[in-house]
C-alpha cells in the first residue's frame, strides 16, 4: 500500500466516476479510484492559506474569525467568488480562492 487516509473530513474532488467507484484527487494532487461507500455526501473544503470568514460576502464585512493555512472546514454553499463555511462555532462567508476542494466533478456546488 503506498498510502492511506487517516484524516476523516479531508477534502477531495471527484474526477471520474463509475456506478460503484470514484476516482478522486486529494490536496497534494494525488489521484486514486475509492469506493463510493467510502465518501461521505458532506462536502469540506481545505484552506490554501490564512484568511478570514466574513459575516456577509462583502470584504469589508465584519470579520467573524481568523484561520489559518490547512484548516479544513464544512462547505456550505458558493455564490459567485464567495463560499459559505462553518468550522466549529463559526460559520460565514469565505473567498473562493482561498478554499481547495470547491470544484467538483459537475461544477462547483
């Protein structure tokens, strides 16, 4: 075995699919055919680096919290260059740029 996942909530983006199988590329930009049983239907993203999470989609919005580079946290929509994320008691709106793992094999959610 070369390697294997040990982080539960990591990221992935899914390129190609069969009925039972889904290849997927993780944030090191390494790819591996996975099982479909193996991923969940909650999507998460990983922070490319440090920024912030907004109260609305408006950089000179409030600032809700700080993060730093590798945190990964749940997606819970994008609209245009802004994501709405939530990572423990903090949820907001985060640039797209700054998030790995928003592309998905259809598009962005």
């Amino acid at each position: 075995m070369r390697w294997q996942y040990q982080m539960k909530g990591l990221p992935v983006v899914v390129i190609r699919e069969t009925a039972d199988w889904r290849k997927i590329r993780d944030p090191q930009g390494d790819e591996v055919w996975i099982h479909r049983a193996l991923l969940t239907g909650d999507p998460t993203v990983i922070t490319m680096y440090e920024g912030q999470i907004f109260r609305s989609r408006d950089d000179g919005a409030e600032i809700v919290a700080r993060f730093p580079s590798g945190l990964v946290m749940k997606l819970e929509r994008c609209d245009g260059a802004w994501c709405e994320v939530s990572t423990g008691d903090f949820r907001g709106w985060a640039l797209r740029r700054q998030l790995w793992g928003v592309e998905t094999l259809n598009g962005a959610p």
